[in-house]
C-alpha cells in the first residue's frame, strides 16, 4: 500500500469512528432527555404539578423525534460504511437502545398523563410511598443503564438484571397494597386505579432499562443474554470472556 | 465482465436473495407460532382451560428462541453481505419486526397467566364478553399484520394503522365497564383487576401489529412512518410514492 492510500484509508478509518462516536453521543442525548422525562413525571404526581405533567406529555414528541434521526443514522452508517465486527454490533445495539429509550418515553408520558387526572380529581396521597420507592429504585437503573452504555459496563451492566427481579417484587407488593385501599373504600378505586398504572408504567421502564443492560453485554461480548435467567447469568464468567 | 465472472456473481447474488428469502421465512414461522400463542391465551381464558394457559406460558421460551435465532442471521447478513437500499431496509424492518413479535408472545403470556389465576379463582364471567370482542379484532390485526409483511403490501399496512385507533376506544370503553363492575362489588376487585390486565395486554397486541404495519410502509416505500398521526397520513399519497 503506497503512503498516500494508506493516508486516505486513515483518514477514512477517523472519519468512520467519528460517525460512530456520534451515534453513541446522540444515543446519550437522547438518554438524558428520556430520563428527565421520567423524573419530571414522577415529580408532576408527587408534588401534585399538573403544568409540569402537560410538559412532560408535550415533551415525549421530541424523544420520538430523536429516536427517528437516531435510527436514519444508523441506517446510513450501515449501507455507507458497512461496518464488521464490533463496529456492526455498536451500531445495532444504538438501534435497539433507541427503541427502548422511545418506550421508556412513552411509559413517563403515561405517568404523567394519569397524574394529571389524578391532580385534577383533588385525591389523597395513598399510594405515594410504594410510587416514590419504586420510581427512585427505577429511575436509578436507567441511570446506571445509561452509564454502563457509555462506558461499555459490562460489570455494571450486570448488576442490573439482577436489579430489575427486586423491583418486580416490589412492584408485586405495591399492588397488593393497592388493592387493599381499595377493597376498604369503593370510592378511592378510580384514583387507586391511576396509581396502579403509573406502577405498571414505572416497573416496564425497569424492564426497559434492563434491556439496555443486555445490549451491553452483546455489544462488549457479542453474547446475546436477552431471555437468559439472571440466576445462570454468572458475572465472573462473562468478564472473563473477550 | 468475463462471462465466468459473470455467472460467479449472478451466483453470489441468487444465494444473498436465498438468504433474505429465508430470513422472511424465519420471520412468518415466528409469526405463526405468535399468533396461536394469543389465540391460545384468549381460549384458555374464555373456555376455562388452565392446562392450555400454562402449555402457553411454557411456550413462550420457543419464541424467544425463534427472535435470538433470526437476530443472528440478520446480523450475519449485515456482516457478510453488507447490504444496502431495500435488501437493507428488510433486513433491519425483520429485526425491529421480531422485537415486536417477541412482545406481542409476552402479552399473551400474562394474557394466559391471568387466566390461569382467574380460573383457579372459580370466578364468574363478567367481562368476557369485552375480552372477546377486543381479542376477536385484535387477532385480526396481527394477522392483517404478518400477510401484509408477508406480501410487502402497504394497503392493508395503512388499513391497520387506522384500525389500532379503534381498539385504543374499545379498549378504553370496556376499562370502563370493569370499573363498573369493581365499584358495585368489592369481591370483584381482585377478578376485575386480572381482566383489566388482560385487556390491557391485548390492547399493547394492537400497538404491536400497529408497529409491524409501519415497518411494512418503512420496508416498502423507504418512509418512516413511526410517531406520524394517522390523520396525517395519506393512503393515496403514500401508494403512489414508488
């Protein structure tokens, strides 16, 4: 290979891995977007904010936006650069974690939609702790999911399948609860019901999250753990794998 | 082009059709397992089959099994075959395509494992016929959804698109109903509540075979169509656009 081929063949290498940092940099963009949006929900119902709980509705267009962009990018990395190897499975992996990130913003649309109802029917405040509990947990592992794609985790990653089986049991035990309010005062089973979804919105942004986690783990390993128990995931192993 | 060379790439290029061929193939069978597993959930419900509901929830392991398989093929198409323009709009629409035919098998999973509860409850059979009505249309979309895939045909995709509306009232009209029912009977709560989540399972199968019919769109004319109001969208104008 003469001097000059090889420069343009660099320079074309530089430019590729540039297209592919920026996937990851709009990827994470969108990430912080979706996870505000999640936050902001939450707060819309605790802190009783409808306004905030419009914004949040308004908002979910901008992350269906950025997930469409996100994907025509991908596209075209794909069919111009035709990526290989781990490069191909980075850009895969930015296609399903967008899609996911879209649903997560639907589900904080959700939250914010039966909040609004819920301020506006002037209800009580039962139910608010097991909300606040499980938001605080969830919104956490899509933090940590967030974290452990931008860093290629695979550790962290980990830590947050298993994490995704404790919030199901707290959500199990919340909606026992729930339907103790409301099997004691017919009148708190409309209001009791809006609480029911905005748990089922938040323990489906915990299975979203802990499909960002299995996306990790694909793109750092190339192993495809979606569907496998958490308890025949064994961390040591898979880090040892390269 | 030598005429030796010639016949090597209609060769390379009969197999890479072969290959897309198949991972349309792969993407039916999934399909066809899907929609027996809603099928199944739905009549264990309404028959009070407990045995059929558990066979349904045991299934679910196949379709996932089905959704890894055609993942690694496509990705082994990308790989080797690096494909552009249309053969790489199918290859990623039978990706995004088998993400949602996965969850459309964990929705008839809960579907089968709420009638399991309800039916081990001995529980009577206020909101079957809403179950019924909703799944019977429901059905009908996932199908119209696979053979509109399965035919590249974006007049029936669009139909679809209209017709997840519809079921989004329907199912909203017999949240209602249910809630009629919880309110005049305590006892019912915890039954109603099962229903309610059958429902609502059905209702996210609707919002699946929606996502399958703009991938068709997406597929056939290049258009990505996601997050559009179906207002907005013109059958005509899109039929036209070649």
């Amino acid at each position: 290979m003469d001097i000059s081929s090889d420069i343009h063949s660099q320079h074309i290498s530089r430019q590729f891995n540039q297209e592919l940092e920026e996937l990851k940099t709009h990827l994470m963009a969108m990430g912080g977007l979706v996870e505000k949006q999640v936050q902001d929900a939450v707060t819309a119902l605790l802190e009783g904010d409808s306004a905030l709980g419009r914004q949040v509705v308004e908002n979910d267009r901008a992350v269906n936006d950025m997930q469409i962009k996100i994907d025509a990018e991908c596209t075209q990395v794909l069919a111009r650069r035709q990526p290989t190897a781990s490069d191909l499975r980075l850009v895969l992996a930015v296609i399903r974690a967008g899609s996911d990130l879209e649903r997560i913003g639907d589900e904080a649309s959700k939250i914010a939609r039966n909040a609004c109802e819920l301020i506006d029917g002037d209800n009580g405040s039962r139910g608010f702790v097991e909300v606040r509990m499980i938001s605080e947990h969830v919104r956490r592992m899509v933090r940590d999911a967030l974290t452990s794609f931008a860093r290629f985790d695979t550790e962290l990653a980990l830590k947050l399948v298993h994490e995704d089986e404790q919030v199901d049991n707290e959500y199990q035990s919340a909606m026992r609860s729930l339907m103790t309010f409301m099997m004691e005062d017919a009148r708190s089973i409309s209001p009791v019901l809006s609480l029911m979804w905005i748990l089922r919105a938040l323990e489906r942004i915990g299975d979203h999250a802990n499909n960002l986690a299995e996306y990790v783990v694909y793109l750092v390993k190339g192993m495809d753990i979606r569907h496998t128990d958490p308890e025949d995931l064994d961390a040591e192993a898979i880090s040892r794998r390269d």
